[in-house]
C-alpha cells in the first residue's frame, strides 16, 4: 500500500512549502504561473503533478506531503485539470476507483469537450 507515514510539509495556507525543490517541479509542472502560487493550493497542484509530472517530481513531492495527501487531492479534484487518461490511473493507484471524473460545466450553446 502507498499510503505511509511521511513528513507532512503543509504551509498554513494549505499549499506545499515552496523551497528550491518544490519551486522547479512547480516551473515544470505549472510553467504559466510562479511557482509559489503555483503551490499555494495543494490539491490544485497535485492534480496538475498527477496530470502532468514525471515519476521523479512524484515521488519528490510525495515524500513531503505524503500519498494520503494525493488521494484526498483526487477527491477535491477541480474540473478542467487531469484528463481521464490520469484520473483512470491515479484512482487505481490510489484505491478510489469509481470516483467520479471531475465535470465541467457546460456552457449552452458551446462545443463541450468532456476530455479534461
């Protein structure tokens, strides 16, 4: 199981604490924004890290929040975000299979593409 105990580095806004580390993966993973807003929402940015990030940016910010943390980021999944390619993966992963895909509100009269 993926869920262990790890050092829990929250910063009191509910992001991840930005350090040299945490801002290059933050570069790489959300490059249109800065890095320390890029953190400042955790689950944002682990929805982007799962979507986004290579095995290495992963495991570098699971070590510091913690895998429980990358669940609890797929059940507050904002829409628009991880494609279903991702959410499939990372729902297995994390044993939250059949949670639902994140939906996007869809404009009237607008093509909609449900692909994330």
């Amino acid at each position: 199981m993926m869920y262990a105990a790890t050092d829990n580095r929250r910063n009191r806004r509910g992001g991840i604490e930005p350090d040299e580390e945490t801002r290059a993966i933050a570069r790489r993973v959300i490059w249109f924004e800065e890095p320390e807003q890029a953190l400042a929402d955790r689950d944002r940015f682990l929805c982007y890290l799962m979507t986004h990030g290579c095995p290495e940016d992963v495991s570098a910010i699971a070590r510091r929040v913690g895998w429980r943390a990358f669940g609890e980021a797929l059940d507050h999944a904002p829409p628009g975000i991880m494609n279903r390619r991702s959410w499939a993966y990372w729902t297995l992963v994390l044993e939250r299979s059949g949670a639902p895909f994140p939906a996007r509100r869809a404009i009237p009269g607008a093509h909609h593409d449900d692909e994330g």
